[in-house]
C-alpha cells in the first residue's frame, strides 16, 4: 500500500506542505542541537576568543555550523526521499564535504590552499554532475551564450565568489545568517513560481535552520557564532540557489525572469558581493596585502564607526538588500543593462549615504 501510494505520489500537488514540513524538521532538529552544541563547546573550550579586528568581548561558541548542517541535512534527507532527484544528493555530498572543512577550521585552523580547494571540489562536483552553470548573462554586454569551458570557468568563479562573500561578512552580530534567510526567502519564492520543488525544500530548509540560530545569535547570555562550517555552507547553498535561478531562466524564453535573472540574482546577493569587492580592492590595491588578511574595512565595521549598534547595522543593511531586491523585480522588464545600472547605481547610494551625511556633519 506504501509503495503504490508513493509511486502515485505528485510533490507538486503538496509542495505547500513539503514546504512546510522540510522547514519544520530543520526548525525542531536545530533548536534540538543549538543547546547541546553550547554546553559542548564551553565545557571542551572550544570557544571563539576575541581579537584586535574582533566585534565582540568574552569567548564565545563558534560552532553554531554544526547545528544549521544537522538542520538542513535531515531535513532534505527525510523530505527529499518523496522527490528522487540527483541534485540534492549531490547538494549534500557538497556541503557535508563543507562540513568537515569547516569545522577543522573552526576548531584547529585550516590553510586556505586546503580550504579553497575543498571549496573548488564541492563547486565542480555539482557542475559536473548536474550540469547546472550559467550559460548566458542575458545579453549583458552582448553575452547570451558561452562557450562550454567558459561557462564552467565562470560559474566555478561565481560559486567560489558567493562562498567566501558570505564567509567575509560574518563579523557581526546577526548579519550573515539574516542576509542568508533574506537570500533563502527570496529564492525560495522564486522557485515556487518556477515549481522547482527540489530548491524550495533546500531554501525551507535553510531557513527552518537560520531561524533558531539567530536567536542565539543575537542574544546576549546564550550567544552562538555560526563559523566557518555556518558561513561556507550557507554561501555555498545560497550560490546552488542563484546560479540555479539563472540557469533555469535562460533555458527557457517563457520563463518569468528570462531576460533579468543576473540582475535578480545580484539584487539577492548585492551586499555580500559589495562588500567582498570592495574590500578586496582596498587589501590588494590599496594596502597591498592578501586579500584574505584580517582587518576593519568591511562596510558592516564602517556603519559601527559612525555609531550604529549590532543590530542597527544588521538590520539597515537588510533592509536596504530588500529594497534593492524590489527594485530589481519592478525594472524586470526594462531593457537588462538599464536594470544593472539602476541597480548598481541605487545600491551603492543606499550603502553610502550614512558615511555621505556623517562627513558632511563635520564639514
């Protein structure tokens, strides 16, 4: 009787519910875990202590990773099983490879040539198998289709980006994990539009995990950092997620966000990836140094500089995102270079007018 129903089973028909239950189960398993995984960390010292660049005073968990992986991992496993699809098997094999790479990090320091080329396997293993890259960028600057190696080049070179971009921005309070379930919410959306159930169960999923965690994330008894394990694992999910996106719409002209889905997509992910370019420039340009050196030049240390608190900080930046995110789906239909100029352009005022009216103050 179970096997039949099963064979009969239509996800579509319940995606609402898959829905549901795959942010359910992520929810349940990492309010399970994020206690256990404090106790743990404080009685093994395995704690984050604070330094010169740091946000923070006292030591505090930094495991938080462990609690998001177990979350989103049981999660599609157990709801997954009704949908049979290759990619989420390989989504997991990625970021359970992530998993370990992080968690060494986090505990005894990995080398980055170790952790760039855990990050470069995990990316290939999904381009490879699943053939999912971007192919076009929707005739920005002429571009609609590359060819083969340069479009595995280039989405190898966007996983690797967004990966880091989010391992970056992890310097305060709340402000990684809420652009990550700003990010999962908006594609999880989108690909209820798309009726690509696989990707909705892995973005409730996500979010069912995010949300326990920013509750220790931003409290001040009981705090909890996510990591390294935390920031690769999300970014490298939040990357499926939008090169998915852009794939999806391309192969298609019918679909909704045929010709503005690489505007969309940076719209999701404008912060992180401002943030990442720009203090690349700064580190390699400007103070010649790698770009992979610790200092206070990201945007988030900037906005507590001019006096904004954690959560003040956090919360403008994402809801400046949001803006930008509305902005992109209004011009949707414009012509695809006014959309980027729009975009580039708004994002980069909204990010800068505090700093603009703090200088002016003492002018």
């Amino acid at each position: 009787m179970v096997k039949e129903l099963l064979e009969n089973f239509n996800p579509l028909n319940y995606i609402g519910w898959i829905t549901l239950i795959s942010a359910t189960l992520s929810f349940v398993v990492s309010c399970i875990s994020y206690p256990a995984i404090i106790n743990v960390a404080i009685a093994k010292n395995l704690m984050d202590k604070p330094g010169e660049r740091s946000s923070h005073t006292g030591t505090v968990p930094n495991l938080g990773g462990i609690g998001l992986y177990l979350g989103i991992v049981v999660a599609i496993t157990i709801t997954g099983a009704t949908l049979d699809t290759k990619s989420l098997l390989l989504i997991l094999g990625s970021i359970t490879l992530l998993f370990f790479l992080g968690l060494k990090d986090d505990i005894l320091i990995l080398s980055p040539r170790k952790k760039f080329t855990g990050q470069i396997l995990a990316a290939m293993l999904l381009i490879v198998f699943t053939d999912t890259r971007i192919h076009g960028l929707s005739g920005i600057m002429g571009i609609t289709i590359m060819p083969y190696w340069l479009s595995v080049i280039f989405t190898l070179f966007v996983y690797l980006l967004i990966l880091n971009a989010f391992n970056l921005i992890d310097g305060i309070d709340g402000l990684a994990g809420t652009l990550a379930l700003m990010a999962c919410a908006a594609f999880c959306l989108i690909f209820y539009i798309y009726k690509d159930i696989s990707m909705v169960v892995l973005a409730a999923a996500a979010i069912g995990a995010l949300m326990p965690f920013l509750y220790y994330n931003f409290s001040k008894r009981n705090k909890m950092f996510m990591g390294d394990t935390g920031s690769m694992i999300l970014g490298f999910i939040i990357a499926v997620f939008a090169i998915r996106f852009i794939d999806s719409s391309e192969g298609s002209s019918l679909s909704l966000f045929h010709t503005s889905s690489p505007v969309i997509a940076l719209a999701v992910l404008f912060f992180p990836l401002l943030d990442t370019l720009r203090i690349f420039f700064i580190r390699i340009v400007i103070h010649k140094t790698s770009p992979f050196s610790a200092d206070r030049n990201h945007l988030h240390h900037k906005f507590l500089s001019v006096g904004f608190s954690h959560v003040k900080t956090t919360l403008t930046i994402v809801g400046i995102n949001v803006i930008l995110i509305l902005l992109a789906f209004v011009c949707k239909n414009i012509d695809i270079h006014w959309q980027l100029l729009i975009l580039i352009a708004s994002g980069t005022l909204l990010f800068s007018i505090f700093f603009i009216i703090d200088w002016l103050k003492y002018k």
